[in-house]
C-alpha cells in the first residue's frame, strides 16, 4: 500500500460509498439529467439534485439551483473571470494564485484589464489592508484562494471579503483545497462566487466541480448550448443552473460527489481535528530534522493540511523520486501550477515537495514519512 | 393521466425535482411526469399534483423560492388516454 500524500492533487482513497453510488448510477440511474421525462432521466435528474444539496448544504448556500457544476474548480473560474471582466476594469488578486485564476487574470491583463497582484508575507499569508489599499473606483472584482495548494497557507477570506462588501465590490473565492475540510459559509464569508472542485477535499471522482453564486449575483454563460429547458428558444435561458449548464453533465461523476459530500460533511469535525493534529505532529517532526525546510505557516490553524518541504540543496524531483521508489510516500515535485506562490516563498524556480493530508492519512502515515525524510536528509548531507 | 388533474410545469428540470421534494416533505401527492408539450414546450418534466391544492401549493414554492412556470388544470383530450388504452383501464 502506498503512502499517499498527494490529496492537494486529488484526494484518495474515496470513500466505498462513492464508487457504489456510481456503480448504481451507471445500471440503474443513467438517462440524461433532466432532458427526457422517462423515469430514467428523472432519476438522473433527482441525482444531480442530490449533489447541488449537498454541495449548498456543505458550502451555507440557500438554494440549490445556485450551485452550478462544470467539470472542475479550473473551468469554474474561468466561468467567473471570463464572466465579470471581459469589459475591461481592474481586479485584485493576491501573490499566491494557483495558474487557473492567475493564467485567465494575465490573459485578460494582455487584453486591457488592470491587474493588482497583492504580495503575501514569507509563509504565505495575505494581509486584508492590502487589498483595502488596492481597491479603486473601477475595481470589478477581488479575487482569492481560501488556501495556497503549494504551502497550506489558509487566507482570512471573511476578513476579505467584508472589506470588498464594503467597497461595493464582488468577492470570488478558490475553494479548490478547502471544500470539504476547512469550514465556508457564502454569507458569513461575504463570498459572491465560489469556485470548488468535486476530487480534492470533498471526496468525489474526477470531472466535479463547480461554483456557487451568492442570492443576488449573476454572470454570463462562458458555453452556450443545448440545456434541456426552454427548448422552444435559440436562445440561452436566463435563469440558473441552466443558464450556466450547457450540455449534458457528467452525471455518473455527480452521483459519486453527492455520496462524497454525505460522508465528508458527516465526519467534518472529527477529520479536520485529526487533520490539524498530523499536521502538528508533522511539523514537530521536520523541526527536529537537520537539512529540512518547511515553507507556509507551521500552525495547523494556519495551514489547510498542505505542506512543502526542501532538502538542502536537492532538487526537489529528486527528492520526491526517493520517496517513491525507496519509501513508498507519493507526493508532488516542482511548482505544482502555482509559479506566484513559489516566488512568493522564495522557492522559484527550483519548487519543493510537497505533501498533503487528507481524510485517510494515519499517524502511522506521517511517522513512515517523516523517518523517510530524516533518512534523505542523511544521506543528502 | 387522469382526465382532469393538476400539472404543474417548470423553465428547468433541477426545478422539477426540487418542487417534488418540497410538496412532498409538505405532505402533498407529487409525481414527476413527463412534460406534457400541449401545455408547455419547455422542460421534459413536469409535476403531477391534486389541483385542489393550487392555492397551497403555490404559496408553498413561492415560500421555499422554487421558481415554476405555472399550476395548469389539465384535460386530456376527450378519449382514453394511450396508457389507459394500453394497460386495459
């Protein structure tokens, strides 16, 4: 068995109730969603409803219908940027950004948008006044992870968050590392849009995902098509999920997510305990190691599970290929599609390992690594 | 469907099943149907219900925020319906 430590990539192993539900879907449930009225379709139709529940439920959404699915947090945000700033204005973003919210933000910074990048401290973490300095009269949108896939660093997104509902000014979140194990409320958050994903923290398959519109906001469809509604019309539908919703969705995926989050938000609070407690006692562990350096914030509070670590002068696919091969531990090399957030840390262009917890990992799991990490940095000596 | 019985059609399926849900939990009799297009060219499914209840059920979905097309009082054509026909009713 291997020592998975790469949930920030996706998470793993899902929960038996996940591929069951698929399993189901796939021989019982199938039809389109939503498209035919034979009770095939309907089932399928009660399926996705299923999941846009659970996903409102986990995320403090009033209603369903506001949860909109594409196929992962990546296309969600594109529905969002490409949505709000194709007329141009001015956005802020912060200094840790994944690729899929900086790639369409320098993308539309080429095409006349004005882009202010907000830098974050050492370990990763935004200061709110920052942003408040940032915002002027054609600010359109703040834009921010809720935690850094590369360090952990977990952003003061409510804090955020009150400053843009004080300007007016449309908050959007990256919940791509925290739905599912840190906690988001859209109202207590001042959150507008959130982006997620159904394969990391909320335990569903792969091609999940989406993003969730606060009551009283709207975007434009980035696809336009076939929706199964409003047949009679050329025209895209105005009203939600639809209008967000072209084509046919991965339905057998969404059967999975729904049992994902049932699980997940049932053991919420006892996961993210145990979370916060591996992390410390990983933390403790790599102090004691000599060669090792820790980035992003060493407080489990602080930190959404995520943590990357150099190895003296190693390079980090080197590292990462000795605990595969030697020790069994799977994690992630490199810049992990976050080059902000590594010249941030200081760890550009040469990255780090990364390893990330999630609901499965055991003590004994951090125990292995850590004696794993302690034998590289021997050796790396 | 019977000869005279309450229809009521939605502009998309994840309203549908979400009116079932709520007239459901209500106590009410709801089932999803296939949408009967000499009513309503718009979403595959449409939701079967006591047209006796119009008035509750309607204040119902505005209450939970479901949005709905609109409660129809549905006639079949004067004959027996096909599913009559076919299942010997």
């Amino acid at each position: 068995m291997p020592v998975y430590l790469d949930n920030a990539a996706t998470s793993w192993p899902k929960h038996p109730d996940v591929f069951a539900a698929m399993a189901r879907f796939m021989q019982e449930d199938a039809g389109n969603p939503g498209r035919s009225g034979h009770s095939m379709s309907v089932a399928a139709a009660r399926t996705v409803f299923a999941a846009r529940e659970a996903v409102a439920s986990i995320v403090g959404a009033q209603s369903p219908e506001r949860v909109v699915f594409t196929k992962n947090a990546t296309e969600a945000l594109n529905v969002i940027l490409f949505g709000l700033l194709t007329n141009g204005g001015h956005v802020i973003t912060s200094s840790v950004e994944h690729n899929a919210v900086m790639r369409p933000l320098r993308y539309l910074e080429r095409q006349g948008v004005r882009l202010s990048v907000v830098v974050c401290d050492g370990r990763g973490l935004l200061d709110p006044d920052d942003i408040r300095r940032a915002v002027s009269p054609e600010t359109k949108l703040i834009i921010l992870t809720h935690a850094s896939n590369v360090c952990g660093a977990i952003q003061p997104i409510a804090a955020v968050g009150r400053i843009a509902r004080e300007y007016g000014v449309p908050f959007a979140v990256d919940a791509a590392q925290t739905a599912g194990s840190e906690p988001i409320n859209i109202a207590q958050d001042y959150i507008d849009f959130l982006a997620f994903t159904g394969h990391k923290g909320l335990g569903g398959p792969q091609g999940t995902g989406g993003l969730v519109l606060a009551e009283d906001r709207d975007l434009p469809p980035l696809l336009h098509g076939g929706t199964g509604s409003l047949s009679d019309s050329e025209y895209q539908p105005e009203f939600l999920p639809d209008k967000l919703e072209s084509g046919t969705l991965n339905a057998v995926g969404l059967a999975g997510l729904a049992a994902a989050v049932k699980v997940t938000a049932a053991r919420f609070d006892v996961l993210r305990q145990r979370k916060k407690e591996l992390l410390a006692t990983f933390f403790d562990g790599l102090a004691a190691v000599p060669g090792v350096k820790t980035y992003g914030p060493i407080n489990p509070e602080q930190n959404a599970g995520v943590v990357s670590i150099t190895i003296r002068d190693r390079v980090s696919s080197e590292v990462g290929l000795a605990l595969d091969r030697v020790f069994g531990i799977l994690t992630r090399t490199g810049l992990h599609c976050a080059p902000a957030a590594h010249k941030t840390l200081g760890t550009f262009p040469q990255g780090t390992v990364r390893l990330s917890l999630g609901a499965s990992t055991t003590s004994q799991e951090i125990t292995t690594a850590l004696e794993a990490i302690s034998r590289i940095a021997d050796m790396a000596g | 469907m019977d000869e005279n019985c309450g229809i009521i059609t939605f502009y998309s399926s994840s309203h549908a099943v979400h009116a079932e849900k709520v007239l459901k939990s209500a106590g009410y009799l709801a089932e999803l149907v296939p949408g009967p297009k000499d009513i309503s060219p718009n979403c595959g499914v449409a939701l079967r219900y006591d047209y006796e209840n119009t008035d509750k059920v309607k204040e119902l979905l505005e209450q939970k925020g479901v949005a709905y097309e609109a409660c129809h009082l549905y006639r079949a054509p004067q004959r027996k319906s096909l599913l009559d026909l076919l299942l010997g009713r």
